[in-house]
C-alpha cells in the first residue's frame, strides 16, 4: 500500500509533534508552505494560543520582483522581530512535516537573524 504525499506529510507532522511542544516559556513556531504563500506561527499548546503570526501575504512582506526563498527569508525575520517584541528568545521548531530544505530553511533562518534561538 503507497501512501500519498499528502498521508505522507501528515504521518512525519506526528512523529515530529511528539517531541517539539510549545509552552509559554518556549512556544512553537510552526510552518505551513502552500505553493504560492508560506505561513509561520508561534503557537503556545499549553493554553492553545497563537502568540505572534507573519505571513508571505503581509503587506510590510509582499514584493513581486524577489523570489519565494527571499520571500521565506522575509518571513522568517518578521515572525522574528515579533517574537523579540513579545519577549521571547527561544523557541521549538516545527517544519510542519516538510523537509528542512529551501522555503523552510530560508524562514529558520531569517528567524535566527533576528535573534530567536532554536
């Protein structure tokens, strides 16, 4: 039986949830990337709350003319910056079941820029 990449990613999101969990104190940044848009939260699963978010659709980020790994990068240093703002330096990070690698890598990079540590 083959599993779609769909089933696929779900099944790696598990088994990576099983060891990144956000608390107040160091929340999780999670990662969605759909083909156009990628997406990064800080999640807290103690309370269930979303503590600071940055998207590729924010209008301080979305600029036609550079390319989607740049734009990660962006991204990556916006969730950043509100995670300073809001007090908090380290986090755990959640790639979401996709590989660590291009768009991914960019947005955990642009972060690490802008001082969070994972």
């Amino acid at each position: 039986m083959s599993l779609s990449k769909i089933n696929k990613r779900n099944k790696i999101k598990k088994r990576i949830r099983q060891h990144v969990l956000g608390s107040p104190s160091r929340p999780r940044l999670s990662v969605f990337r759909s083909n156009k848009e990628i997406y990064a939260q800080l999640v807290d699963d103690v309370t269930g709350s979303t503590l600071a978010f940055a998207s590729s659709r924010d209008k301080d980020i979305k600029n036609d003319t550079i390319t989607r790994i740049e734009i990660s990068k962006l991204v990556g240093l916006s969730i950043g910056k509100k995670a300073i703002k809001a007090g908090i330096a380290k986090i755990g990070f959640d790639r979401g079941g996709y590989l660590y690698h291009g768009r991914v890598k960019s947005l955990a990079e642009g972060a690490r820029e802008a001082g969070l540590k994972f």
